[in-house]
C-alpha cells in the first residue's frame, strides 16, 4: 500500500513540475521578441548606461532587449510617449520638464522639450552630481563668493547645462544677472575656459574625464552649493528634480573638503500603455540580476534596489512598477501621494 501511494505522489508532483513548466512557458511566450530602449548617441554616458541593462535584462528574459541611439531627449521622447519605443533612459529633470509639458512648466523661462504626458517611471536608477568649479588656488571659498565673477554660461548647444548652473546659482539664492557670464557652446568648453583663465567659476559632473583633464592641468575644486534646509528650498523650487547630496573630501578628484552637490536621477521610463507583463518581466530581470550591472559601468555602483522606488521622483511609476515595488515591500506609504499628485497633473 505504502509504495502504491509513493508512486501516486510521484505521478502528483510530476504533475506539477509539467504544470510548472508550461506556464512558465506560456508567459515566456507572451513576451515581445525584442524591446528596445532609446537613449542618446553611442559615446554618451546613457547609452553606455542602456547597453548594459540590455545585457542583463536580456540574459535573464526570452527577450532580445537592445538600446537604440537616437540625437537626443527630444527626439526619442515622443516615440516612447506613443509606445513606439519601448523603454528609455533620462535623467529626472528633463523628463519633469516634458512630462508636464512646456504649458504649465518652465525653468528660468525655458522648457524646450516636447510634452509627454504618457510616459511613467520603471525604475529610479543611479544619480548624476554636480556643482561649481573654481581653480584650486581660486579665492572663492563659498557659493555666495561667486557673485560679480566670470561664470560660464548660455551653452546653447548643450541646454542640460545651462540648467546645471541655473540651479547652482539658484541654491545662493543668485541669477544670471549676479555674475558675469562667459558665453560657451558646450560643457567641457566651459571647462576650457576655466582652464584658460576667461572664466572663474564653470561646472562638469563628478568624475568626469574632463574634470580630471583639468585638475592635471591647473589643479581644480568643487565648491558646495548652499547646503542649509533654506538653500535646498530654493534648489528645488528653482528645478523639480534636484536635490543636494553630501560627498566627504576625498571622494573623486577635485573634492579636496566635504562637498555638497547638485543630484538629479536617471530613471528608466515607458509609456502608460506598457503591457503590464513586459513592464514585471523586465523589472524583475534587472531587481534579481542587479549586482550583475556593476561590473558593466562605475555609475552602476548606486544603481541600487535602494533606490528603485522613491517618493523624490518628478513622473509617476507605471501600474505595474507599483505592484511590483509592493510586493517587495519597498513601496511606501508617501510614495502613493506623490503617484496621485503626478497623475493629476495629466488629468
């Protein structure tokens, strides 16, 4: 009688692994072949950044999961609002400013990015930092000591930057019009001009090659922006999407004291129609391989499940997005108003 029942047992879990498997199966098989993920051209960080979310999305899904360049934000941006494009990479300002639009929001009188009020949050990825830069043996010693100097600005060719410094003078509570401004076309001319000596003040992100290009020339370092509760208030009602963050000396080259920094996010984006299977199934791709992004690129090392789901976001997470995050347990309870108030702003 015993092995009578052993064998209906064995037939039972046989039974289940085969039900298993073919629902395994069957989800596999309701997944794209292929997605994509628009970013910027092939020698920018966010394409690189892309690149690898690929690898690791697509070595875990029976997905081909490929990045696509295209010119710019603007360009890609509309084609993932109209789920044209499947995902994309941008960082947290620039998809602020489009996703309410240049209507309702603009940034020191500028938002020239095209109104995408479809697109929703995957995942909250890595931050980017910034802040002034001054020559080492410089005299300025605070924010506030770069009133009246010669400050890079303008980069008409590089709008991202202009912002940079616009939320950088903000934070002191400064404008354009309490410096003098060195017109340049793009960020690292604004450090060439630094280099040079036209310009007292520029700015580049933390850790660039060009910042290390110019410490080796005339030796360089960051300046905080206003840390105080007070200069935070004016950094983030200046640009939705920056927040301060503390570096201790050492940290990267140019930070020779402690330093707090302009940060801003990178965030993988959809669009509100994303089937809600694709949106779980990569996500889940990239929570349970997350230490495999490291290896790929150093800004993947803050690309974290800490950081994935946040209340400090500037579009609302997709549908699916929130589930998951629940389910794991790291959604919180600030998180649902800040979804309901985003939401409401595309009514």
């Amino acid at each position: 009688m015993r092995g009578t029942w052993n064998i209906r047992w064995l037939l039972v879990g046989a039974h289940l692994v085969a039900l298993l498997l073919l629902l395994d199966f069957a989800q596999a098989q309701q997944l794209p072949r292929s997605v994509t993920i628009g970013t910027n051209t092939p020698e920018t960080l966010f394409y690189q950044l892309a690149g690898g979310l690929a690898k690791v999305a697509s070595g875990a899904l029976a997905t081909q999961v490929s990045p696509q360049p295209y010119a710019g934000t603007s360009t890609f941006l509309p084609l993932v609002d109209s789920g044209e494009l499947d995902f994309g990479i941008v960082n947290g300002v620039d998809m602020g400013l489009a996703y309410v639009g240049p209507q309702k929001l603009n940034v020191g009188g500028r938002n020239p990015f095209p109104h995408v009020p479809n697109s929703r949050l995957l995942m909250r990825g890595a931050p980017l930092m910034l802040t002034a830069i001054v020559r080492k043996d410089s005299p300025i010693k605070t924010i506030h000591e770069i009133r009246g100097k010669r400050v890079t600005g303008e980069y008409p060719a590089h709008l991202a930057v202009w912002y940079n410094m616009y939320g950088i003078l903000s934070s002191a509570g400064l404008t354009w019009q309490d410096v003098k401004v060195v017109p340049v076309p793009a960020v690292n001319e604004g450090m060439d001009a630094l280099i040079q000596g036209r310009a007292d003040v520029s700015t580049h992100a933390l850790g660039s090659a060009k910042v290390k290009e110019a410490d080796a020339a005339i030796g360089i370092r960051y300046v905080s922006i206003d840390c105080t509760p007070q200069g935070e208030n004016r950094l983030r009602a200046a640009v939705p999407g920056y927040y301060p963050r503390l570096l201790k000396a050492g940290a990267s080259t140019g930070v020779v004291e402690d330093t707090c920094f302009i940060t801003y996010d990178i965030y993988l984006i959809t669009h509100k129609a994303a089937p809600d299977h694709v949106v779980t199934a990569v996500l889940k791709a990239l929570w349970d391989n997350i230490d495999q992004l490291k290896p790929l690129h150093p800004n993947f090392a803050d690309w974290t499940r800490d950081r994935a789901a946040s209340a400090d976001v500037t579009i609302p997470y997709h549908p699916a997005a929130v589930k998951f995050y629940r389910e794991k347990g790291v959604w919180k309870g600030e998180m649902d108003q800040v979804q309901q108030r985003l939401l409401a702003m595309n009514p």
